[in-house]
C-alpha cells in the first residue's frame, strides 16, 4: 500500500538509479579528499592528531610536498564536490520517499538491515553535509567538536553508503532496462528537465563558491563564498591571544636540536633568504597563493645542529589552543621555508609577524604563525 | 545462502557502530546523536512535505507558468538555506572574532540574486507566450 500524495509519474526506480549514479561519483569524491585530508595533517606526528591516535583507523602516510597546490586542490575538490552534491541528494531522496511511507515498514530480517542501512546513509548524508556547510561559514550551532565530528560521520557515512551500493546494484541494474514513456499530458516537468533543474541548482551552489577555492580574479565572482577577501587571515592575533609586546624587540625564535640557541629577528634576517610563490590552503576550502621570503627550515635545522632532521616540533607564541604547535616530517622540512617576509614587505602581524611556518601542500593551520620555538628530532 | 553473502554487512555495519560509538564518546554526545537523528526527520518530515506542499500551490497559482517561478524560486531558497549562517548574519560573531571582518553583504547580494532569477525567468517567459500566440 503507498499513500496516492506521492503520485508524480516522474519518480521511477530508472531515475532514481541515474541520481544514484550521479551522486555516487560525488559522493566518492568527497570521501577520498576527506580522508586524504585527515591524512595530510599527519596525525601519527606529535601533538597533531586532534582524533586520539587510540581512536583512530591506521590509515596515515607521507603527506606530499608536492606539488604545492596539492592540497588547495584536495580540500576544493572536497568543499565543493560536497556542495555541488546537495540538489542531487535532495532529488534523489525526493525521488524515493515514497518508499519511506510503505507498509509493513519491515518484512523481515534481511528488509529490516536494509532499512537500518538507509536510515544511517540519509542521516550521516545529512549530518555531514550539513556540519561541513555551517563549519565553513563559521557558524557552530552544536556543542560538539567539528573535526571529531565530522571524522567520525564519514565513517558511518562511507559504510552505510558502500553497503547501499553493493545492497543495490542488481537494482540499479534491473531499473536501467525500465525507462518507460511518461504520460507527458500530466507532467509539469518532463525527465530531462527535471535534470535540468537538478543541474541548476549544482551549478548555482558552485559558482557561489568555487572562486575563493581558485582564487585570483574568480574570489570575486564566488558571490556567497564566506572568503572573498584576497588575502584571507584565519585568525587574527588578538583573536589569538598574541600581542605587540610578545612580537616586540625582546623576541627571539628558540632553535633547538643538538644545539639550543635562539635568535632574533634581525639575526634571521641576516642568514641567506629564500623567496617562494606558495599557497595557504584551508580545510574549509579557500586558498590564497602569496610570495614568501624567509630562511628555510633545513638551514635552520643545520643551525641547530641537526642537519637532515627528521622530525620538526613548531610551537606558536599563541598561548591556548589546539593548534598552537604542529609537527612536521623531513620532506616537509626539506620542502618548507619560516618566511619572515610576504610580498615584498614583512608580515603583517595577523599574518603571523615575527616569523611564520610556510610549507607547500601543507593545510593552512598547520602553517603555524608567531613561531616562537623549533625543535628538530633527527 | 552462507556466510559470504552477508560478509559485506557483518564488516560495514560492526564499522558504522563502531564510529557511532567513538562518536559518542566525545563532547557533546547527545547534541551529535540529537543532529543525526534530527538530519533525517527535519528532511523526511519537514522539509519535503514543506516543499511539496508549497509546489502544490504555487502550481495551482502558476498554472502554465509554473516552471517559471518553480526554478528561480528553488535557486533562491536553495541558496538562502546553503548559505544561511552568512546571509542571515548567524556566523556574524564567530567570523568577526576570528578574522577581524564582517560577513557584510550577503543579504543585500542574495535579494539581487533572486531578483535577477526572477526577471530573467519572467522574460523567458514573455518571450515563450509571445513566440507562441503572435496575435497578442
């Protein structure tokens, strides 16, 4: 028995497997550049895993350096694939609820972990599709942590949807073979405008946000995109609790390995200077491609007498919060540079004055500002 | 029927709970067991029979135009909902904390949006009736 308000001739088991498909190919782009994502933080370093290592799946390696817009494209591909996913999850859900309605809702064990599969695929579906949306517009109307959150979503979301898949594809196939004529005289859209329309709103949400995860001359056209300013701070120092006096003449950048000495600001100023055109990529999908002069990380880790260091522990003059040290790997010292220097001109001091972590493909909050101390591990 | 067929099942759905279960380890357990339970209800039971119901009479008003004020009407909202924590101002106080500027701009740029939507479907329109009927 269904309820005769879902009576559109427009819902078929054909359409409803060609949303599937489409929704599929999203979807996994959205899972890969998320995991990849957790990966790039390099969670088995010191001090950066925010999901406790004893809780966490194995699934780690070597982030790379690059190419350097490695992660600018990971993390856009991640935001905006999932953007572009929400019409044509709404469609497709729109295109089964009648299914929700039926009677019995179990007709036995094998329907009854089905249900169950579906009930955890829509919900997961929802939840990070809506904490990703709100969590990158800076809006946290939830008590919990996003990244556990979100982390922890991705796995339901994964198993139930690979489940689903595997649970329908005799169904899909089966529904290919059924695309049947529609009755057009009560339709007041037909099937293919019904992709259409579909497609619309995909292209909407991506243009309204694609361009501050290109940025140069598209920021501007990305009218909703929550970063449309050219160069984007993430979080000022007053917002972050460092102030004038802890950047004033008194700094000196601790510099630890065999060695522990420290140096100030002119002293870094004076060692050989290196300029990279290098972007700061967010997980929240934005990115901004700046030139950096600064020293790299390996003279600094000869400095300390720790040539080849394999490890690197950054700690930021930030006094609170998660993120105010992060680990970093040989190839990322190798690869990375403390800039002293943006454009030209010194940092501005929300963009991490004295001195500041610039690392190619390396998530931008990892590029830790206000350095304050190095410690090399070889 | 064995063992192998359910295998997908007996390794995804000890996975999916198992991740539940961290989940709620976490702070704030109930308030993220509170957004997925309420993910599906506020589609299911809220938003579809919402948008169903608005189609229905927005299609008895439109009547033959319907799909010109279905599509820039879906657009507008669509974008509202996506972009709601910026358009209405919500993130306003985070966002200004951590970066020292406002989310500004975004109400006034969605009314223009949807009223471009709306002009452009209109004319479409126009054009489609007057292509149709030359005598009028």
């Amino acid at each position: 028995m269904t309820f005769t308000v879902w009576r559109s001739p427009l819902r078929s088991p054909w359409l409803t497997s060609v949303l599937g498909v489409v929704l599929l190919v999203l979807f996994a782009l959205v899972i890969v550049t998320g995991f990849l994502s957790h990966a790039a933080y390099m969670p088995d370093l010191p001090h950066n895993a925010i999901v406790p290592a004893g809780r966490d799946l194995p699934l780690t390696f070597g982030w790379p350096t690059s190419p350097s817009w490695l992660y600018a494209l990971t993390q856009g591909v991640h935001t905006n694939a999932g953007l572009v996913a929400i019409p044509f999850l709404l469609a497709k859900l729109w295109s089964v609820i009648p299914k929700l309605f039926e009677y019995p809702p179990v007709k036995g064990l094998g329907h009854a972990v089905e249900r169950l599969s579906v009930a955890l695929l829509v919900s997961s579906a929802g939840f990070q599709l809506a904490t990703g949306v709100v969590n990158a517009q800076y809006w946290y109307p939830f008590k919990f942590n996003f990244v556990v959150a979100h982390y922890y979503g991705a796995i339901v979301f994964t198993a139930a949807l690979v489940l689903h898949v595997i649970v329908k594809v005799p169904a899909m196939r089966r529904a290919r073979a059924t695309r049947a004529e529609l009755p057009t005289a009560q339709l007041t859209l037909s099937r293919r405008g019904l992709f259409a329309f579909t497609t619309a709103g995909a292209l909407t949400l991506l243009a309204a946000n694609a361009g501050q995860s290109l940025g140069g001359p598209f920021r501007r056209l990305a009218l909703f995109a929550p970063r449309r300013e050219a160069f984007p701070v993430n979080k000022t120092a007053r917002a972050a609790g460092v102030t004038a006096a802890m950047v004033g003449p008194s700094y000196r950048l601790a510099l630890r390995g065999i060695d522990a000495t420290s140096l100030s600001r002119e002293q870094l100023l004076a060692l050989p200077q290196r300029t990279a055109r290098l972007p700061i990529a967010c997980v929240e999908g934005w990115t901004t491609t700046q030139e950096w002069t600064g020293v790299s990380l390996a003279l600094l880790a000869e400095h300390a007498g720790a040539p080849g260091a394999r490890e690197l522990h950054v700690e930021s003059l930030q006094p609170r919060g998660v993120l105010r040290q992060a680990s970093l790997s040989g190839a990322q010292i190798a690869a990375g540079l403390l800039a002293l220097r943006v454009n030209g001109e010194d940092l501005p001091l929300d963009h991490g004055f004295p001195a500041r972590i610039v690392v190619p493909a390396l998530p931008g909050v990892h590029n830790t500002k206000w350095v304050s101390a190095l410690t090399f591990r070889s | 029927m064995g063992l192998r067929a359910h295998l997908p099942q007996l390794i995804l759905l000890p996975l999916a709970g198992w991740a539940l279960l961290q989940l709620l380890g976490f702070r704030g357990a109930g308030n993220a067991a509170l957004w997925l339970a309420g993910a599906v209800v506020v589609h299911d039971f809220l938003l579809l029979p919402a948008y169903s119901a608005l189609d229905a009479v927005a299609r008895r008003a439109a009547g033959g135009a319907i799909n010109h004020v279905r599509v820039p009407a879906a657009l507008s909202l669509l974008v509202l909902a996506v972009f709601w924590p910026s358009i209405s101002g919500a993130s306003d106080g985070a966002f200004r904390r951590a970066s020292g500027i406002s989310h500004q701009g975004y109400f006034t740029r969605w009314l223009l949006f949807s009223a471009a939507l709306f002009a452009i479907s209109g004319a479409l329109y126009l054009v489609r009736r007057t292509g149709r009927d030359p005598a009028t």
